[in-house]
C-alpha cells in the first residue's frame, strides 16, 4: 500500500530485508504503487515462513486507470509473486467461487441458476458467473 511506496531494499553487498516473522498471508491486490522492496518482502514470506498463505485479489491482466489505454492488472503483481515462489495462489476473487458460496449460503439460495452476474468482463465476470452455475450478462460497457 501507500506506506511501503517509496521504501527501497538494500541491494548492495550483505543487504537484506527484514520481515515480520508473525506473517501468516501475503495478500496480492492491485497496487499503483509496487516496487521491488514490496516483491522481496511477500517472496521472502511466502519463501521463508512456513504455512504462509498466497492470497489473490484477482488475476486480472489488464485494468483501466486512464481512458486512453490499457494498463498492468493485478495479474502482473500476482505473475511476479509467483515466478520468484513457484507457488499458486489461492483465488479469492472472480472468477473463484468464494464470493457466490458466502452469498449462496447467507440468504439460502439454493438454485444458483436464480442469480444472475452482470458483468463487462468475459475472463472474469461471465466466467464467474458461468463456473458457478449462473444467468450471465455481458455489458460490454468496460474492458
């Protein structure tokens, strides 16, 4: 987040970066803000503490912050975290199932072909919805 921003490891000769060994997650979300102090910290946790989760927002590939183009998704931060680990998140965002089964179970709906995912994304929204047992919309309005 914003407070590791402007943070920057020591890359010179004996430099490291100190974690808090009490870790139990490193969580990847989208980030404007990723350096390459905050990879080497969640590599470090993921590598070095034992039972220290691999969490993923979303594996988004692209997202929009401007109107003019496409930018890095948090995909790219995720891709980043896992080539320097070798390890698999664990998806808790669209497409998974977690969010549908939490709604699913908190107001007993049990014919998931009752819902309905709006959504302008086919890799994430209508693919939720698909793998889920979902009605689907396509937008078209965003990605």
């Amino acid at each position: 987040g914003e407070a590791d921003k402007d943070k920057k490891p020591n890359m010179g000769s004996g430099g490291t970066v100190e974690i808090d060994h009490d870790v139990g997650a490193v969580v990847v979300g989208f980030d404007r803000n990723i350096n390459y102090y905050k990879m080497q910290y969640a590599q470090l946790c993921l590598n070095e503490l034992p039972g220290c989760q691999f969490v993923a927002t979303n594996l988004d590939r692209v997202t929009h912050l401007t109107d003019a183009q496409e930018w890095a998704g948090n995909g790219t931060m995720v891709g980043a975290i896992k080539g320097c680990t070798g390890m698999e998140p664990i998806l808790v965002g669209k497409p998974a199932p977690l969010m549908v089964d939490y709604i699913a179970e908190k107001f007993g709906i049990k014919d998931r072909s009752r819902i309905c995912m709006v959504g302008d994304r086919l890799d994430t929204d209508i693919a939720f919805g698909r793998n889920n047992g979902m009605k689907t919309c396509l937008t078209l309005s965003g990605v």
